[in-house]
C-alpha cells in the first residue's frame, strides 16, 4: 500500500470504494434498474463510492486545512458521513436482499455479498472514528436527530414513488400528494438547517438566529409531518384494495407509514431539544 492507503482508515476507505464499486457495476451490468428501490440502491453505491474517494483526496492533499475557514471540525465531518455511509449502504443491501435476490439470481446475489462487505467495512470504519471522540456538530444529539430525519425522509420518498409507479396510473389521491409535499419540503429543509449548522459562514447570511429557524421549523414539521401521516392513512389504506398489485401496495404503504411516524417521533425530539437549548 502507498499513499493515502497506507494506514488503517485509509485501507478501510479503499474497501469502501472497491467493494461499493462492485455491486454498483454487477448492477449495471446486469441492466437497467427502473424500480425506484432499484435506483435508491444505485445512488446509495454511488454515494459511498464518491464519500471516500472525495474524503481520501481531500486529505491527502492537506485540503482539508484550507477548508478549516468553511468546515472548522473535519473530524466530525467525517464522522458523520462514514455513519450516514453505513446507515445507507446497510439499508440498500437489505432493500436489495428484500426485493431483487433469488435462488437462480447468480448476478444479485454476488450484488448482494458485495454490498454486505462493503456495508461490514463502513460499520468497522464507523465504530474506529467513534471511539476517537470527536466533538461536532454531526456527532452531537441534535446532529445525529438531523442526519436520522434526512435518512428516513428518503426511504419513506422512495417507498411512495414505489407504490405510484406499481400501482395505477390514475391512483394520485390528493391527500397522499400532499403527503409526498410534505415529505419532500422537510427533507430540504432539514439538508439545509444540517449545511448551515456545518458552514459557519453561511449563518451571517441569516438576518435571524439559526435556534430560532431551527425552532419555528420544528414546530412546523411536527404539524405537517402530523397531518401528512393522517392524510397518508386515511387516503391510502382506503384505496389500497383498487391497486391491482396489492401486495407491493401494502409494503410501500406500510414502509411510507412507518418511516412517517418514525420521523414524526424525530422531530417531536428534535423539538423538544430546541426548547431546552434556548
């Protein structure tokens, strides 16, 4: 090993790399994924492909330390996206397992023993920086809230696209797209109070205190993520014996509901964290 690849973390990011490149090519190999799990799994490998390379660039040609003025804590930076690393590849493999694998799939299955070691590594090299400590924003309560808000929000998009794509096409009850805009607006959100709370600078382009954004959009997220779960139970569940495919229906419906109550319970926290933190 030479470069950056000589120390242990930097052979972990090489793995990462190695092995998230190979179930990402055995997919694309074996052809076109149209399912929006299948592409959510795509992008998942993409993702902890460019997260190390980009991480192992930036330190090997000292970049980090220019970029101290924009990111003062780079330990916790990557902290944080290792973990997110690890939350998203061991969410796609199980995704993967759950949706494409079977007895004849010779090409999914190796897919899927790939991303195993690949999602195996992350958590090795998520556990290793943990046990450094670092102190961070993305490391704290508030950021880990953020970061779990954000993951879950793009399973519970992906699991809604999913059930309008298998279902039929005239299936768009108002209640559920409001839902879906729900969803959506909060996740943005959220990446943005996260991009804010992560460059400093950006936060005297704010003419009030980031706590008090933070606050009054917690405050609406409970409300809208509250009304979003009722209408999404109400308009789905009723409609859901018109989908001809039911039980793709009932999956994605109980995936979105879940994963929507879950985030609710997210915010609800996060929430009751602003009110302490002024």
């Amino acid at each position: 090993m030479c470069g950056p690849f000589k120390s242990c973390p930097g052979i972990l990011r090489l793995l990462e790399i190695i092995f998230s490149a190979l179930s990402l090519l055995i997919v694309i190999f074996r052809g076109r994924m149209v399912s929006p799990w299948g592409v959510w799994c795509e992008f998942v490998w993409v993702f902890c492909i460019i997260v190390p390379l980009v991480l192992t660039v930036v330190e090997a040609k000292m970049w980090h330390i220019l970029l101290a003025v924009f990111l003062p804590n780079w330990a916790d930076l990557t902290c944080g996206l290792t973990v997110l690393c690890a939350a998203m590849i061991t969410s796609a493999t199980l995704i993967f397992a759950a949706v494409f694998i079977c007895l004849s799939c010779i090409s999914s299955i190796l897919c899927f023993i790939f991303s195993v070691v690949a999602a195996v590594v992350f958590l090795v090299d998520t556990v290793m920086q943990k046990m450094k400590c670092p102190s961070g924003y993305l490391s704290s309560p508030r950021g880990v809230l953020r970061t779990a808000e954000a993951f879950t929000a793009c399973i519970i998009l992906t699991a809604a696209t999913d059930h309008f794509v298998n279902g039929e096409w005239f299936f768009r009850p108002f209640g559920m797209m409001c839902s879906i805009i729900v969803f959506a607006v909060c996740l943005l959100v959220t990446v943005v109070i996260i991009v804010l709370n992560l460059l400093k600078l950006l936060q005297c382009l704010l003419s009030f205190g980031l706590n008090m954004m933070e606050l009054v959009f917690n405050i609406a997220a409970v409300l809208l993520y509250l009304l979003a779960v009722i209408l999404w139970l109400v308009f789905g569940y009723k409609r859901s014996g018109y989908n001809p495919y039911i039980k793709c229906s009932y999956t994605d419906l109980n995936t979105v509901s879940i994963g929507a109550i879950v985030n609710l319970v997210f915010y609800i926290v996060d929430l009751v964290l602003s009110f302490k933190s002024r």
